[in-house]
C-alpha cells in the first residue's frame, strides 16, 4: 500500500498541545519511513516544544500516536535509527554490573 505523502500535512494540521498555538506544517520533517509507517517530528515556533508522532497508513486511513519530547530534531534522528535493546544486551549489562565494572545508579 502506498503512503499518501501529498496528503500528510493536511492530516497533521493541529494545534501544539502545550501552548494552543497552530503547528506550521513546513516545520514538519519524516524522520524515517518504513513500510506503512512513518515518525515525523516537529517543533512548535511559539513554546518550542518538540512533538513525535509516528504515524501509520491503514486502509481505515492515518492512525498517529504523538507525544511531547525535549529532544531536538538531530537528537530524534540520531536514536530514530539505532538498533532495538536485545535480551543479550541486557544480559551482557547485568554480568558487568555482577563483576563490579558497571555501577548503575538510580
Ligand atoms: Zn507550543
């Protein structure tokens, strides 16, 4: 299925969600696109708060999920493309906190 990219600023025409102000559909950028889904990001002029949304093309339409970050664009694109944490990541971390050459501290 072929994303509607002409139609995409439409759709995310909307309001920032902190301060109220109308979000400028230029200042919108794909940070990455994959199969029927994308992750767009933004920022908002007035209160420059940073929005992510992911946004998925179903044959019901645009489906999104946006939430509110202090990431900027670079910092977004920059973890957008990173590899998922693995379970032998995870073990890998915990043998070297047991060894005492990692010390997480909460
Ligand atoms: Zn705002």
């Amino acid at each position: 299925m072929e994303l509607p990219l002409s139609s995409l600023p439409r759709k995310l025409n909307h309001h920032c969600p902190l301060c109220g102000r109308i979000l400028v559909n230029d200042d919108v950028e794909i940070i990455s696109l994959h199969n029927n889904q994308m992750m767009v990001y933004t920022t908002c002029g007035s209160c420059g708060v940073g929005l992510i949304a992911k946004v998925s093309w179903l044959p019901q339409g645009l489906v999104g999920l946006g939430v509110l970050t202090d990431l900027t664009r670079d910092e977004v694109k920059q973890t957008a493309n990173l590899s998922p944490i693995t379970a032998d990541d995870v073990l890998a971390i915990k043998m070297l906190t047991d060894k005492g050459y990692l010390e997480i501290k909460v």
